[in-house]
C-alpha cells in the first residue's frame, strides 16, 4: 500500500503538492474549476498540519515564448486565493533566487504557487523528458512531496517522477480517491457491467478495449472512434473521420466477439462541423458521400439505452458525439441522462466526457469523475504508472 499526505509529520516542513491545475482558461477566466475544487482537501489538509505548502502544476503545452503568456498559472492562484480564503503567493518563475527567496520567507499555513512547469519545456523539454538535473532542483525546494496530480499518474516528468526520486513522498487524497474508485472497474466489478467508449480515436482506446473485454458484458462504441468500426464492418461512412491504419485490426475484434461490441445504427449527418449547419439523420448505410457523421442518432440511443438500464458498472471515456457545437450535442447529453438514471455505479473517464458532463450538469448524479482521462484510460488499461509505482510503500 502506498504511503499518503497522512503518513507524514507536516508540521514547520516545505511540503510540495503536485496539482493538476491544467484548466481552461479564457481571457484570464477559469471556464471549469473542478480540478482546483478537487484539490482543496489536500491543500487543506497540509495547511490545518501547519505545513508550508508549495504548490507546482503544469498547464498547457508551452512550446513558445509567446505561449507562456496564454499558459501562466497566475489565474490559477488567484481563484486558489478565493476558494481556500487565504492569499496563494504566486511566483511567475520555475526557477532562480526570485523563487527560492519567496519559499525561503514562507511561515507554516502559506501557500506558494510556482509557474507552470510547462515553462521548462522550452529549453529541451526539460519537464516532459523528466530531466535529473530539474527533479533535483525542484525537490531541493522542500522537504516532502506529496503526488495530487491523478491526471500526469501515467507520465514520466520532472514534477512528478523526478521530485519523488529526491524525496519522501506519498499521495494526496484526490489520487487515492482515484484509484480507489477506478479499482471498482477492475476488481471484480458487479455485473453487468457496460463500457461506453467514444473520441475521435480508435487507436487511444485499444488498450482498454483489448483489457477489458473480457471483463465487460458490452462495449457501446461511439464518436469519431465508431466510423474506423463502421468501414471495417463494410459500410460507406462518407468524409467521417477514419484511422485506415486500424481497420484491420478493428475487423478482428468485431469478429472475434461480435455479440459485446455494439456499434451506432443511425447518426446525424452533416457536410461540416460547424454551428448552424444543415443536418440529417441517417441509418449507417445511408452516409452521403460529402457527409460525415458527428453525432449518435435517436435510434442508437434506444438502443444503448436497452444496454445499459440494468447494468450493476458503468464506465464512459469519450463523447459520442462533437457536444461542443449545439446540433451534436444530443448523443451525449442524452446518454448522461441514461446512465444518471440507472442503478449502476458509474464513471466519467474524465477528459472531454468530465467536460461534457460539467457542461450539461451531471457531474453531481455520476458515482465518479475522474480528473483524468489519459490517465484513466492507462490505469485501466493496466499499463505502468510511473509516478504511482515511484511513491513509497508504507
């Protein structure tokens, strides 16, 4: 078992909790905070220990200096001020004496928030690649780590993987809690159980596909995923996004278990994806050839509805269709309210499922939402998580 934020003595230490703060800010204006509320009890938790809590979070991709404008974490410490009543210090530096100083002022219940660590991208992908050298450095600024950050679990990087190769650390509770609930789906989750799968890739879920199958009754495939299945099983799907690289391997499965993977009947039709286009409702072997699909119709969701009203675990990563734009929104938003009225526990893979769910307010009637979709989808996959395996065993 791993060791957590209460396994330690917090108290006069530079405790350095790993967040996920990677929200969507527009003009300054955080659009979800539901990452920055997930975080609080941790935070909260280190300040009532009389910790001195430093903070560190990625936001973005930083991949030019101009980028370090439209991805700085000053926002974030802004709101973080709000919510926890008390001032978050900001540093707009990853690094240097500017920082050092800042952390060396700190009395126990301060927080400080550094800069992005995003930043350190820019001089050779210092962050990403898990640079030593930086691991190091960072982890010189405190005495214990604490890994909060569900959403980067299954990424190598300096915040992560390599501030915790330098110094005694354990999880904060939104990651315990994350796994914890995503375990439900692995370890002999009650029957029937019913995965929900959608996105534009078939080749980001194959891994959980090839895992899980045997574990699962039925496979509902929607989204941009469902056309790479839809010409595998011969039918014409237009100008629908397709992975030809992965036809074959999407024919093979629908052969080897043809009665769980349960692909759309109708969907809804357009000649682009934009806002007020003309739609139409087609069956799958209707597609128009300058057409392509961008939503799940009607009477697939009958159909997935019949699927999954008596289903014991539910677990959904990936819009069934492009929600974002008013005429696709009606797949998704209505299978929401499928499975919020249903017996089933049920998880939100978190991504741009967790966003849709927000969106159309059902966040509060889904059993979880995971903070991580990439994540998610890698823990159930069963592949390694680096900075999971690298925390101490109690």
């Amino acid at each position: 078992m791993k060791k957590t934020i209460k396994d330690y003595d917090l108290s006069g230490k530079k405790v350095i909790i790993r967040c996920d703060f990677n929200v969507p800010i527009e003009n300054g204006s955080i659009k979800d905070e539901s990452r920055l509320k997930a975080s609080l009890k941790t935070i909260r938790y280190a300040r009532k220990n009389n910790a001195k809590v430093i903070l560190m979070s990625h936001l973005g991709r930083v991949k030019t200096e101009e980028d370090k404008q439209k991805y700085t974490l000053k926002p974030v410490a802004e709101r973080l001020s709000v919510l926890l009543r008390k001032k978050v210090t900001f540093v707009n530096q990853t690094r240097g004496k500017e920082l050092e100083e800042a952390i060396s002022k700190m009395k126990n219940k301060d927080v400080l928030l550094i800069e992005n660590t995003r930043f350190e991208d820019l001089d050779g992908k210092k962050e990403s690649n898990n640079d030593k050298d930086l691991g190091k450095y960072w982890a010189s600024l405190g005495d214990i780590f604490i890994n909060d950050a569900f959403g980067t679990i299954h990424r190598s990087h300096a915040s992560n993987l390599g501030i915790a190769s330098n110094l005694p650390n354990g999880l904060g509770f939104l990651t315990k809690d994350e796994i914890k609930k995503l375990t439900k789906l692995t370890d002999k989750p009650k029957k029937p159980y019913t995965i929900i799968l959608g996105g534009a890739k078939v080749s980001d879920k194959i891994g959980v596909i090839s895992n899980l199958i045997n574990r699962a009754d039925y496979i509902l495939i929607g989204g941009g995923m469902a056309f790479t299945f839809l010409k595998a099983a011969g039918f014409n799907i237009g100008s629908s996004i397709c992975e030809k690289e992965k036809i074959s391997y999407c024919r093979e499965i629908l052969d080897k278990y043809p009665d769980k993977l349960i692909l759309p009947i109708d969907i809804i039709t357009a000649t682009e994806m934009k806002e007020n286009v003309k739609t139409h409702e087609r069956f799958i072997n209707e597609i128009e050839e300058d057409e392509m699909g961008l939503d799940i119709g009607p009477k697939t969701l009958e159909v997935f509805k019949q699927y999954l009203d008596d289903c014991k675990t539910i677990f959904w990563n990936g819009p069934v269709g492009c929600f974002e734009i008013q005429e696709f929104e009606n797949g998704t938003k209505k299978l929401l309210d499928i499975i919020t009225n249903t017996k089933a526990y049920t998880v939100v893979g978190g991504g741009d499922t967790a966003r849709a769910a927000v969106t159309f307010n059902y966040q509060d009637k889904i059993s979880h939402v995971s903070t991580g979709g990439g994540a998610s989808l890698a823990f159930l996959e069963g592949t390694k998580l680096p900075a999971l395996n690298i925390i101490d065993e109690k």
